[in-house]
C-alpha cells in the first residue's frame, strides 16, 4: 500500500473485483470486464424469469452476494467456513470517495 507509509500494514491485503452480468449479456461483456474484473460471472436468474409480469433481467441482490462469496471462499480456501474477508457491494450509480479505501483500512484496522 503506497499510501500507507513505511513499516504500516494495511489492513485488507487487497481488493478484488468481482463483477455480475446477465447470461444474456455475458459473451458480449466479457472480453471487456475480464480487462478489469478479477472473476465477471453470468447470473441465470432473474425478475424475469421468476416474476411473468416483469421483463427486465434485474438480479436478485442474494444472487449479488453469493458470487462475491463464493469468490472469497475460492482465495481463502475455506470451502463453506466463513473465511477472512469482507465483502462490499456498490452498484454502479454509487461513486466511492478518494478516501474510501484509506477510511475502510482505518475501520478495519481497529477491530
């Protein structure tokens, strides 16, 4: 962490982006998330598909979190025991601060 001067350890050792995408959208996505994204994964539910009266292919936040679960239990190797991680969700309307990062360190490093 460049930022957080000699001799300090972070709290988190890294950041890693998982990003989800309707099947339908997949193909087409991935050669562009796979630049930036450390796993892209396709859901294959949705309001549409689980609601007739709705067509647009919304995911269900659950659906959201287990893809970021299922990734951090892949990198800590715990399986189904709850690893050592911490998982945040932000869609893509929600901008994150210059600080963000600096503050959750500080947060995280309190525990």
């Amino acid at each position: 962490d460049a930022g957080a001067g000699p001799g300090v350890r972070p709290a988190f050792g890294a950041v890693h982006l998982v990003c989800l995408v309707s099947a339908s959208d997949y193909d087409a996505l991935l050669p562009t998330l796979s630049r930036y994204c450390h796993r892209v994964s396709a859901y294959h539910r949705s309001a549409a598909t689980e609601f007739a009266s709705l067509e647009r292919e919304l995911p269900f936040v659950q659906d959201i979190f287990d893809a970021g679960i299922d990734y951090a239990r892949e990198l800590t190797g715990d399986g189904d025991a709850p690893g050592d991680y911490y998982l945040m969700m932000t869609n893509a309307d929600i901008c994150l601060t210059s600080t963000y990062f600096a503050e959750l360190d500080g947060i995280i490093a309190d525990r």
